[in-house]
C-alpha cells in the first residue's frame, strides 16, 4: 500500500475525526499483535480506509476503549473492541500486499537498494506465510494481481485502463468478500478507489521513473522524452485522477453503505482531491503518522 488514501481532517467533525484516529491506532496494535512488532512499519492510511471500508460493508459500528500509544506513553488513543474478524482481514490484507510489493520493488531496483530489500524479504514472507493460512482467498486475489500486473507492464501498454486494472480489480474482490447483498456495488468502489491509487502513485513516481527507466504508464501514454509535462498533459491527467475518484464516490453511494458512510465519504470526495493537487503540484507530503 501506498498511503495515498487519507481524509481531510478539517472537514469532518470531531467525534469522525476520533473514529478514524482510533482505528489508525487499533490497526497499529492489530498489526503487532498478529505478526509481531516491526509489522508496526507497514501500518498505512490505506490499510486505515480498507480497515473503514470492512466494517462498512459488514455492518459493524466500532466501540472504543481508551488508552496510550506503547512508544509515546503521553499521547492519548482509542482501541476498538468489538471487531476481530475486520481486523484479522486487513492485517492480513495489508501483510500480503507489503510482501508482493516487496517482491516488486526488488525487481525494479538496482544493487544496492535490491540487496537491502532482500534482507526484509524473511520477514515478510513469514508473515505472507501465516496469513495465506488464515486468509487463503485473499492471497489468491493478490498474488493473481501482481503477476497480471506484471505481465501488463512488460507489455509496455500506454493504456491507463489496461496499466491499471489489475491494482483495481484486486481491491474490487478485496471489498467485495463478505460484503452480501450489495457486493457488487463494494466491488465497484474498490475498484475505483484501486484505480485511482495506481494512477496517483504513476503520477507521484513519474520523475524517478524516468531516470531509472522503470514502466510508467503516463511515460508511455504520452512518449515522454523528459520528465517534464506539459500543463495540457497535466490536466489530462489530473482529470483522469479526478473523474476516478468521483466515479469511486458515486458507487460508494450505491452501496447503501451507513456505517462509517462520512469517513468513507470524507476520503473520495476531499482526501482525493487534495492528494491529486499536491501531486500534480509537487507538493505531497510523505507523513505517514497522526
């Protein structure tokens, strides 16, 4: 996960804003509590918004208890305690997408960095291990999309649909287990969402993709000779991304969804947007913390 997927803390209230700390903080907790301490460092604010979207779609309000961060005793959190099955899911969830991305990653990378991504690869392929046990269809959904996205990029397609579409269909079947009678529509909105994270994260890359040479989808569509786009090519861009993300919050409507609906809500209709613009500007922010 790419940690692209976050909320505009201003526009929701306080008692929302809570809610989405909280489970940040559950997650955290979740993850060390299932695959040991240093699965801490994969905690994203995508992994947070799948964790949004399961309890969405299974109908579960999360109850909260309070207590304290273990690595800042002086901050203030809140725990969920009332769903288990949420949270075995997403930790597994985002423990397999950390190791295929990994495995990406050494693909792509040169000596140095591959030789120290090596050195991670144990670790995650023991927790890839006990949640393929514990969670084997999501498994097959995952490492179904990474060798479909493999072979998408090999064929050098300048496509943005075709580059795209394995990323998006995972996270549509993601959502769409367990989701009942409106599983269509959840799959509809991981898919928009999945979209839009491979999309964004092509436009955040470009400029390193460009220098190593590694696949990038708007490189392709536009024959880029330089790593500068235009201000046409800019907005060609930035209206796919948004287009994406309107088409992810009309079917999030579809879903009926009531539980959690203005976090969920908060993040395709203004986290999004406000991703899109500082990429499209330069100025992202890579804070990962709340």
């Amino acid at each position: 996960m790419f940690g692209y997927v976050k909320v505009r803390k201003g526009d929701l209230r306080v008692r929302e804003w809570e809610t989405y700390r909280g489970l940040y903080c559950s997650l955290c907790r979740a993850l060390s509590r299932r695959y040991g301490l240093p699965a801490r460092l994969i905690l994203s604010y995508d992994a947070t918004f799948l964790l949004a979207a399961r309890l969405a779609e299974t109908n579960v309000v999360p109850h909260f208890h309070p207590g304290r961060c273990p690595f800042n005793p002086a901050k203030r959190c809140s725990y969920c305690d009332n769903a288990e099955p949420a949270f075995d899911f997403v930790c597994a969830a985002a423990v397999l997408l950390f190791y295929y991305k990994l495995r990406d990653d050494i693909a792509d990378s040169g000596f140095w960095k591959r030789l120290l991504l090596y050195l991670i690869l144990p670790v995650a392929a023991l927790w890839r291990k006990k949640a393929k046990r514990l969670f084997p269809d999501v498994e097959a959904i995952v490492a179904a999309a990474m060798q479909l996205q493999a072979q998408t990029e090999q064929s050098g397609t300048d496509s943005t649909d075709r580059a795209a579409h394995a990323s998006a269909d995972a996270l549509g079947k993601l959502m769409q287990l367990g989701a009942g009678e409106h599983a269509q529509a959840f799959y509809r909105f991981g898919y928009c969402v999945g979209r839009w994270v491979y999309l964004v994260d092509a436009a955040d890359d470009l400029r390193k993709d460009f220098k190593t040479g590694n696949y990038n989808v708007f490189i392709r569509q536009f024959g880029l000779t330089t790593p500068e786009l235009t201000d046409e090519q800019k907005a060609q861009i930035t209206a796919a991304l948004e287009g994406t993300a309107a088409n992810a919050a009309q079917a999030l409507d579809e879903t009926k969804s009531t539980v959690l609906y203005p976090i969920l809500e908060n993040v395709v209709l203004d986290g999004m947007y406000d991703v899109t613009q500082q990429i499209m500007k330069g100025t992202k922010s890579d804070e990962r913390s709340l």
